[in-house]
C-alpha cells in the first residue's frame, strides 16, 4: 500500500509539474545580430579549411594571371628558365649535329664496340 501511495503521489506531481513547464513562457529574445553572427561563423568555418585555402590560393594566382604584365612576366621568366637549363645540361665544346650524326652513321666506329 506504500509503494502504491507514493507511485500515485509521483505521477500527480509529474502531472502538476508538466503543466507548470507547458505554462511556462519559452519565448526568449534573441540579439539583434544573432543570426548574422552565427552565418558568419559558418563562413569562417568553412574557410579555415585546407582545401579552401588551396581553393583561395588557386584562385589568387589565376586572377593574377590575367593581368597582362603578371602574364608577360610568367612567360618570360618561363622562358629564360628553359634557356638556362637547356644551356647547363649541354658540355661546352659539345657539337649536338655531330653527335647525332655519329649515333645514326654506319661508318663512324662506336665507342666501346669491338673491331672485327
């Protein structure tokens, strides 16, 4: 009968408890910037990213080539790389035209191959 009792107690006091809490005034103001605060956090999430900071890099160096002087000194600085390079891998005094013909001529004895 006591386990009875103090059920029934619990169960009217959530009863007179659920209706307090339905009664109860939910609305609480928000601040005025609320929702653009919480729009700029996203933002600013997403761009803290690494693939968004590549994207935004990406971007930058693209628009900047666009520019025609940006443009014109890719290009030649492109090209002066190329020259430089392809003057440092070749040796001095080395002929490209006679190498190549001594690499294609039947007549020419290759180094390194046994005379018959």
């Amino acid at each position: 009968m006591d386990k009875h009792t103090s059920t029934h107690t619990e169960s009217g006091n959530d009863a007179g408890f659920d209706q307090l809490l339905r009664s109860a005034n939910l609305e609480v103001p928000l601040p005025g910037a609320f929702q653009s605060e919480v729009w700029r956090r996203i933002a600013v999430a997403r761009e803290s990213t690494l693939t968004a900071r590549l994207a935004h890099a990406l971007e930058s160096l693209l628009s900047s080539l666009a520019q025609p002087v940006a443009a014109s000194v890719l290009v030649f600085a492109t090209i002066s790389a190329g020259l430089w390079f392809g003057a440092r891998s070749t040796e001095p005094g080395h002929d490209a035209k006679l190498a190549y013909v001594q690499s294609v001529s039947p007549f020419v004895e290759q180094p390194g191959a046994d005379a018959p």
